[in-house]
C-alpha cells in the first residue's frame, strides 16, 4: 500500500466503498488522516466497519457541518456532474470541499515519498555537503520512479497487461494497476527503479485534480460514456486532461481524427513552451503514418516499424503472434513497443515480450477448439466499436450477441453483417439487433447463451465444421449478468459442457 499523507490529521470524505475507494480509505487512514466512509450498499459499510473504519452518513446535512472535511474523495462510478451529480457531491460543492479521486492521490503520495526521501535531514548544510546533495538530487531525478497511463476507448486493458508482460520479460520492477489489477492504492510503495502501468478511464482522468505520468497514451476514441461527460466533447476533454501537464513521452493513436487533433495540440504545446524534454509518439494499427515524427505503424504484412528520432529504426514481425489477433491489436501493439522502447528495452527484449504475451481473460480469448472450430470469448466488447474489431478479426463468423444496448444499437456493425454466416441473439436487446441485421444475415433469438451456443453448434457442424464460435455482444452485460466477466465466464462453462471440446487455458485477469 501506498501511504496518502498529505490530509493527515484532516477528516476526508470517501463516498463509494468498492475497490478503489476501500483503498483510498486505507491508504489515507495509514497516512494519518481521518476517513469518514459512506456506501448506499448495506453490507459495503459493514466491511468497512469491520475493518475499523468510522461511517458517517455523508447525504446528512450534519455530517458535513460536524465534520469540516478537507477533501471528498469519489469512487468512479459515482456521477460528479452529469447526467446529474450525486446528492454528496452537491453537498461537497455547498461546504466549498474539494473533489478528488485516487487517481490524483496516488500521484500526490508516489511525489510526497519522493520529496521526503531526498529532503529528509536537509538541515543545515555546509559547501561540500550541499554538493553532495545537488548531486543526489540530479541522481534522483534520472533514476525516480516512472508512471505509464493508459486510456482510450479500446483496447486500454490488453495493451496496458501487455506493457506489463513486456516489462516483466525483461525483469523491470513493474507493478500493474488503476482499472485492471490493483486499485492504484494499494500497489507497493516507489523505488528508484518502480515502473507503475496505469489503466486509466475517462471517469478517472475526468475528476482527478493532479496527473503527471511520464509517458501517457491515447490509443483510439469512439462513442461510449457521452451521458457521464456530457456529450461526445466533454468525453474527449476527459480524456485529453491525462496530457494536461505534458509527459516526458506522449503516444497517441492517429487513426481517428481526435487522436490527430490531440497529437497536433500536443507538439504545439511543446514548441511552444520550448522544451526539448518532451515528444509525441504516433502510432497506427492501420498502415504507414506520413511526416518525420517519431511513428510506430503496422504494415500490411503484418510488420510493425518503428521509428523513433532518438533510437534506431527497427521492425518487429507480428505473424506469429496468436494471441493479439485482428488489426486493433496491431495499435495495442505498437502503443506497447513505444512504452517499452522509451523506458530503456532493446528491440530484442520487446519482441520475446509480445511473442509469450498469454492474452487477457474475455478480450478475444480463445476458450476452446474442436476440430476446425474455435470458440472466442469477446465479453470485454461491451460497445459497438469493440466488436467491429473482433470481427473483423475473423471470417466464418457465428455470432453471439446482444445484451443491454447502448444508444444506436448494431447499426454500426453493419459493414460486418456480410462476414456472419449467422447471428444468435441473447438478453434484452435480441429483437432490436434482429430487426437491424434484417433480411441481409440470419439471425435468431435465443434468450440466453446457453441456447444460443447449443444453438451455433448445431449449425457449424451442420455446415462443415469450419469457423468461429464469437461472443462479442456489443452490449453491456447488466440485464442477465452482474458484469462482463461474468457473461465470459458463462460462454465459457457453456464451451465446456460441449463433447470433444479442448479447452484452451484462461487468458490473464
């Protein structure tokens, strides 16, 4: 655990009590503050009672007038201001307490344990001695822990695990967190050596008041989460703030026109200000980038090629490399080889990385072969634009889809249609996606996916047994599931129970 010091002795505020704000609560309590916890979840405010935490009923008026709060620190699922801000967020704003989340407390407390190590005992110092310590200080800037953060729409879990692997390969001292793994919190504290590799939503970036990675990346922006940021600008803007403070090393995907914007304001940016300590990374899963940036592209022979003004330009062949199939997995990664190839790896080291890279549990995960079919589990596609890219991954397509939909629908997947050999439908959304896919694909609703993977049996084998058996739902999983991995986990079980299957072994949580 990271110890938050910088509210000791201050009561704080701590409104959602699930992973990261659990956490925060004990990362602020081991600082010397005064956390006050609040959940609507009856049995979420036992466990924190359990643990020795003071509960406090943060919608009373009371509370807050009792308590004179330095901070409200905001689980991020909970709204701060759209589509209408909770009742304790008013209540924070009236009592003029700052809003915050764990995101910014972790760069706060990973700043502070920097400061006090090189301070600590500064005192008085003569000639010599405060030599020495301009000497530690230069050695401590060069040689101070490195943050990575990773957002975008898609894509931030597989590349931010395989950043990860990479690292490990080579035997860095890295630790994985923020939306996948550990809450930010509760990583080891820094060393001079820690390499922390953040997965970083927008509801994140959005509402956190301090972020100063060392290289940040922005991998692809496509429509998800308007109502939390106010339309498709404010989701933008959220992400955008990961760059407000300009990392030693921006990546930024180019293959939509926001990442070309935002990779343009960035140079600006550093023009402007002079420094020759920052650049800007572009990357493409879809073919050569023009200009003499620094670039990182898969080719159309599946050769991804890297040039970078500071190194060598070098190649690295992805043909072989099962598990990050389809061309959005080419983005991934060439995000992963910029951020590997700035903290210090030789070419060498990141290939090895990515060729033994397992894959993550429900992103494109082969669960299981039987003959020529394989059966893929997708559940992590919960939007539309993720499971454009599953598809087209694949060709003999026999479809599991459909959940609660988002705003829209499929009709974005509708360039696919001509690759499905048929579509099985589940959950609420069912008849709204029979009615878009229409006459051009076949499909059926099945209810459930226990019907609809008996159901694409019987029809691959009846056909040849050749193809893909794909749960990519382009839905969320709410309606029949308490989340996506429970969904994967079902189409999993579901996969087993079939004779003759093979199970592959699970992909990394």
């Amino acid at each position: 655990m990271i110890p938050v010091r910088i509210y000791a002795d201050y009561h704080v505020a701590v409104l959602g009590l699930g992973r990261s704000g659990l956490t925060a609560a004990r990362a602020l309590k081991a600082g010397g503050a005064k956390p006050v916890l609040w959940d609507d979840n009856e049995k979420a405010r036992e466990t924190a009672i359990n643990e020795g935490f003071l509960i406090g009923d943060l919608r009373d008026r009371e509370t807050w007038e009792d308590k004179n709060f330095a901070a409200l620190i905001l689980s991020p699922g909970i709204p701060h201001l759209y589509p209408e801000p909770n009742p304790v967020v008013r209540l924070a704003n009236e009592f003029n307490v700052l809003i915050d989340n764990d995101i910014s407390l972790f760069f706060e407390a990973v700043s502070d344990d920097l400061e006090g190590t090189l301070f600590e005992g500064m005192g008085d110092m003569d000639e010599d001695e405060i030599e020495e310590f301009v000497g530690e200080m230069l050695h401590a800037m060069d040689n101070d822990p490195k943050v990575v953060c990773i957002t975008g729409s898609n894509g931030k879990s597989t590349t931010t695990a395989l950043v990860n692997h990479i690292l490990e390969r080579a035997g860095r001292d890295v630790q994985m967190g923020g939306n996948i793994g550990r809450g930010v919190l509760d990583l080891d504290p820094p060393t001079d050596k820690s390499i922390y590799v953040l997965e970083l939503s927008s509801y994140q970036t959005e509402l956190a008041r301090h972020m100063a990675p060392d290289i940040a990346v922005f991998l692809n922006f496509s429509p998800d989460h308007y109502d939390r940021h106010g339309g498709k600008g404010g989701y933008l803007a959220a992400k955008r703030r990961l760059f407000e403070q300009m990392p030693l090393h921006s990546i930024i995907g180019v293959d939509e026109e926001e990442g070309r914007f935002l990779a343009g304001q960035l140079r600006e940016e550093g023009f402007m200000s002079g420094s020759d300590l920052t650049s800007v990374i572009k990357i493409s899963g879809q073919g050569s980038i023009e200009g003499n940036s620094s670039k990182i592209y898969a080719s159309s022979d599946d050769t991804i090629i890297c040039q970078l003004n500071d190194r060598l330009p070098f190649s690295i062949d992805m043909s072989q490399m099962e598990s990050l199939p389809g061309r959005h997995n080419r983005q991934n990664a060439c995000a992963a080889i910029a951020v590997c190839a700035n903290l210090g790896l030789t070419p060498e080291e990141i290939a090895e990385g990515l060729k033994t890279y397992p894959g993550l549990s429900h992103r494109m995960e082969l669960v299981g072969k039987k003959g020529d079919i394989s059966f893929v589990n997708d559940s992590k596609a919960t939007n539309v634009d993720a499971a454009v890219k599953a598809l087209g991954a694949y060709d003999n397509i026999y479809w599991i889809a459909g959940g609660e939909g988002k705003e829209g629908g499929i009709e974005g997947l509708r360039p696919m249609f001509p690759k499905l050999k048929k579509a099985y439908l589940i959950g609420d959304s069912a008849e709204a996606f029979a009615a878009t896919i229409g006459v051009g694909c076949d499909a059926e609703i099945c209810g459930t996916m226990q019907v609809a993977v008996e159901k694409a049996m019987l029809d691959i084998e009846a056909d040849g047994g050749d193809g893909v058996v794909l749960l990519s739902p382009a839905c969320a999983s709410f309606d029949q599931y308490p989340d996506f991995m429970a969904r994967g986990d079902d189409f999993r079980a579901c996969v087993s129970g079939i004779e003759g299957v093979a199970l592959a072994r699970k992909g990394r949580a």
